[in-house]
C-alpha cells in the first residue's frame, strides 16, 4: 500500500529528479511555455483539478480571503463522480508502486488546490 512518503509535490518548472516516478500534471491546462517533453508527464488528470467555475470565483478576490471558502467548495467537488474516478485513478498510482510526483504550475502552491488535494488522497490512501 502506498504512504504520504509516495507522493510528492513539484513545480513544473523544476527540474526532473530521479526519484520523482510517475510524474503526474494536476493542472486543467498545460502550463505556459513548457514543452511537453521537458516536463516529463507520464499523466495528465485534468478531472482532479477544481472545476473552471471554482477556479474563477476563488481568482476574483486576489486578497486571499476566499480561501477557507475556496477549499470546502473543492472538498465539495472532490466528492463529485468526475473527481471521485479520478481520485481513484491517483490512489491506484500510488498503490501499484509509487513513488508518484503531483506536477503543477501554479505559483502560491500553499494556497491552491495543491495541499488540499493532497490531504484528500492521503485521506483516500489510508481509509479506502
């Protein structure tokens, strides 16, 4: 069974390390200017990603102050059949062999979607 140790967290940006196995993109779109050959994605799980509504809702208010909202509207939707398969698609990566990079390009990972995701799967990992 995978472990929290199997999963880890990397910008895009950053360079491809040795142990990051299989690198998943946790993005809806394909970060800007990256060529796809140097992010080395193995998967692309656009339906883990909050949906283009949440995203542009939570992107109005630049003061921060719609985070707390932000993360129960995407817990919400994590529990969504689209989000759920995804999910599960995740948690089999890590539980076939791991290790498994989360691959993003946002910029304040802390405040996006990132951590909550995150404890999401780690929830899934050690209960279902």
């Amino acid at each position: 069974m995978g472990s929290s140790s199997d999963v880890r967290v990397r910008r895009v940006y950053d360079p491809q390390e040795d142990g990051d196995g299989t690198r998943v993109l946790i993005d809806r779109l394909w970060p800007r200017g990256v060529a796809k050959d140097r992010a080395a994605i193995d998967k692309w799980l656009k339906d883990l990603t909050p949906s283009s509504e949440l995203r542009s809702w939570y992107h109005e208010d630049r003061s921060g102050t719609r985070y707390d909202d932000f993360v129960d509207r995407y817990r919400a939707e994590l529990a969504d059949p689209v989000h759920t398969a995804a999910v599960g698609e995740l948690v089999a990566l890590v539980r076939d062999g791991g290790p498994v990079t989360l691959v993003t390009a946002v910029k304040d990972v802390p405040h996006s979607h990132v951590p909550v995701l995150v404890d999401h799967l780690e929830h899934e990992l050690r209960h279902g």
